[in-house]
C-alpha cells in the first residue's frame, strides 16, 4: 500500500484559516439574528413595579410620568435613562431600576427627607441630611424647619455648621430659625426669640467657641438688667475681646439734654 502523501503546510493554514472565518461569520449571523429579534415588538414591557420608601408620590403618578420617556422592549430598555427618568421625579433621590423577567422593569425608589429650607423664602429648596438642595413642593413640610442659606455649592458646610450650632443653644431654649453663610464667608444666625447674632468668620470650632463663650457670659449679663438670654435683639461677635450687645427694653442713649457748658 503506497504511503500517503502529505499536505502541505499551506493548505492546512487555508484550511483552518477558512473554517475559522465560517465560524466567525455564523456567529456574526447569529448575533445579527438575536438583535434582530430582541427589537421586535415580541417582548414588549408590559408593566413597571415602584416600592421602597415613596410617601410624597404614588405608585399610578411615577408610572404615568415614567412610561412616556422609555423606549424599547424588555431587553433593549436602557436601564440608565428610566434610573433618569425615575430621579427627576420630584422628591425622588435614588432609583434602583432593574429587569424582572419576563416582561417588567422594578423600580426601588428612595425619596429626599427634608431638614431644613433652602435659600430666599421665595425659593421652593429644601435640604436633606446629606446636605444636598432639592426641588419640591415646601406646602408639603412642616413650618418649624430652619432655614439655611448660603453659596449652593457649600450647602452641606452650611447645614454641617447648623447641626454644630443648635445644640449649643438647647440648653437656654432657645432655636435656630435661620443660619446664613454669606458670599465672604461671615456666618450669621436668626434665633426663634427673634434675637439676630453676627458669628463672623471662621471654621465651625471657632465659631462655635465663640458661640458658646457668648452665651455663657450673656447671661449675668443680661440679669444685671433684670432680663434672661431670651431678651437678647442682637449681638455681634465679630469684636476679638467681646460682643456688642442688644437687650430688649435696655437702652444706653438718654433722652434728658446735656448740660449746659460752662462759659
């Protein structure tokens, strides 16, 4: 039996050159097809779930505004425009969004906990916890939150120095109502007595010590005229070696003339 003759080594690289690009065209094929197929109108989205903790929106109103702004089927929604579309949602903070097979999208929403208003009365802002300024309806929160104002992008530095302050003021019962940081830095507080302290400028533990030597010395203070922290109109704690000081009902100017000179 005569010996086989063997082929040659070009024939074998053509060989498996052409079955490799078989291959890879049969894939390409199928990858084509299923494509083809996932946009057809056979997988079509036929609801969305909403839960987690939604107190200022209804499951039937996140659907009617969500739905109109998504586009495709179960397998080709883009997942990060409804996670958008979700989020622009007033009071909506984070959306989880994911599919549920066979034919639905879950949305886990987590709204905005209001602590405080944002800005000008005429600004409808609110803050959260995590210090980040919001769009909503403020009919929908309680009155009694302070207000902090300031430069938007030191929103959390502003509530960060709220939650430093107020604390000092509890034990004279006494409030927050307003806490303003201005364009220069200088910090300045409205209590709920009405009372209007300029704090100055400064990181948070230095005006905070400022803060609270002023209310630790204000009080003899004020006995010495017969009145409590609560009367305090104003104060100015600006000065390096004290306050200028405000007390309801106290005055320094005299209303008698000066007496005459002498000649």
């Amino acid at each position: 039996m005569a010996d086989s003759i063997p082929v040659p080594f070009d024939v074998k690289l053509m060989n498996v050159t052409a079955t490799l690009v078989y291959a890879l065209f049969a894939l390409v094929l199928l990858a084509a097809g299923a494509w083809w197929v996932l946009r057809q109108p056979f997988f079509p989205l036929a609801g969305i779930k909403v839960d987690g903790e939604v107190t200022h929106n209804n499951a039937v109103t996140l659907r009617a505004n969500v739905a109109p702004q998504l586009a495709g089927n179960f397998f080709t929604v883009d997942l990060a425009k409804a996670r958008a579309a979700f989020e622009s949602v007033p009071w909506v903070r984070k959306a989880v969004v994911r599919r549920e097979f066979p034919n639905k999208l879950r949305a886990t929403l987590t709204e905005h906990v209001p602590v405080a208003h944002w800005g000008d009365e005429a600004e409808s802002r609110l803050i959260n916890g995590f210090g980040e300024v919001f769009d909503a309806n403020v009919a929908e929160v309680d009155d009694d939150l302070p207000s902090l104002s300031g430069p938007p992008e030191q929103a959390s530095q502003v509530l960060g120095m709220y939650r430093v302050l107020q604390p000092l003021f509890a034990p004279y019962e006494l409030a927050i109502d307003q806490l303003k940081l201005s364009s220069r830095g200088s910090w300045s507080v409205v209590l709920d007595s009405g009372a209007v302290l300029e704090l100055g400028r400064g990181r948070s533990e230095e005006v905070a010590a400022r803060t609270q030597r002023f209310l630790v010395t204000v009080a003899p203070v004020a006995r010495q005229y017969g009145r409590t922290v609560a009367a305090v109109e104003g104060a100015d704690l600006r000065h390096n070696e004290g306050y200028a000081l405000r007390l309801r009902g106290v005055t320094t100017v005299t209303t008698e003339p000066p007496p005459p000179r002498k000649k």
